[in-house]
C-alpha cells in the first residue's frame, strides 16, 4: 500500500471510529440541563485559566460556525452559565467566562458524560492503549 493510500486508509478509520463513539456518547448525553454543544463549550472554557476565553479563540476549539457558536454562547449567558465581556486588548472582540453557575451545572454534566466515556472507550481499550491513541491523537493535532 502506497503511502497516500495508508494515509487515507488511516484516516477513514479513525474518522468512522470518532462517528462511531460520538454517536453513541450523544445518545447517552444527559440533556436535562444543557445540550452536547453547550456542554462542549463550556467545557473549553472550563480548561482554561480563570475559566475564561476569548471568544475567536473557543472558535478554534469547536466543529461549529462562528454564527452558531456565538448563539451558544448568547443562550448560556441568558441561562447565567457564561458572562460575556468585552476584550480589553480588542474592543471588537469579546471575552467568555463559566460563570460559578455554569461550572457547577458543566461538573454534574461532565460526571455522568466521563461515565458514557468509561463505558464506550474505557471498556474496549486497555490503559495502555488508551495512551498510545490519546498520543497518536495530540501528535496528530500537534501538526496544525
């Protein structure tokens, strides 16, 4: 197999494993509070220092225009998860922060999602395994 081929063999694969997963950790999100997208949001914020972000670079972080992450993030700050504020190093942008609120509802959400994770990937990888394909993947990212 050429290189090309492998490269694109290995691409599918690890696309239709990522569909395959996602499919599955979406139908057991618990939704009672707040959406896979919210959730996913929330939980770049979360990672940051301060539990804050600007809002192009959480732009970065997410499979979502820029048009729907903005709504996202307007409809958590109307539900007093997020605070939005004006970037002081550029007027024209603006700045995210999980609110105590939100942190606290992301927590609840994020324990019953990890459990989903366990389940699907925990269950069907070893340690080491799990391990060797989280490298695999930040290299992958890496390369951007």
């Amino acid at each position: 197999m050429s290189d090309r081929a492998l490269a694109v063999a290995t691409w599918e694969s690890l696309f239709r494993a990522q569909v395959a997963v996602m499919r599955t950790l979406a139908t057991e999100f618990p939704t009672q509070e707040i959406s896979f997208n919210e959730y996913d949001v929330m939980f770049n914020v979360s990672r940051e220092p301060g539990r804050r972000l600007r809002l192009r670079e959480l732009n970065k972080h997410v499979l979502l225009t820029q048009p729907s992450v903005s709504r996202l993030v307007d409809r958590l700050v109307a539900l007093g998860f997020l605070e939005k504020i004006a970037d002081p190093e550029d007027g024209r942008g603006a700045i995210v922060l999980l609110t105590d609120a939100g942190y606290n509802a992301y927590r609840r959400v994020a324990v019953q999602h990890a459990e989903s994770i366990r389940r699907r990937v925990g269950s069907v990888l070893d340690s080491d395994e799990m391990t060797h394909l989280a490298q695999l993947c930040d290299k992958l990212q890496a390369a951007e």
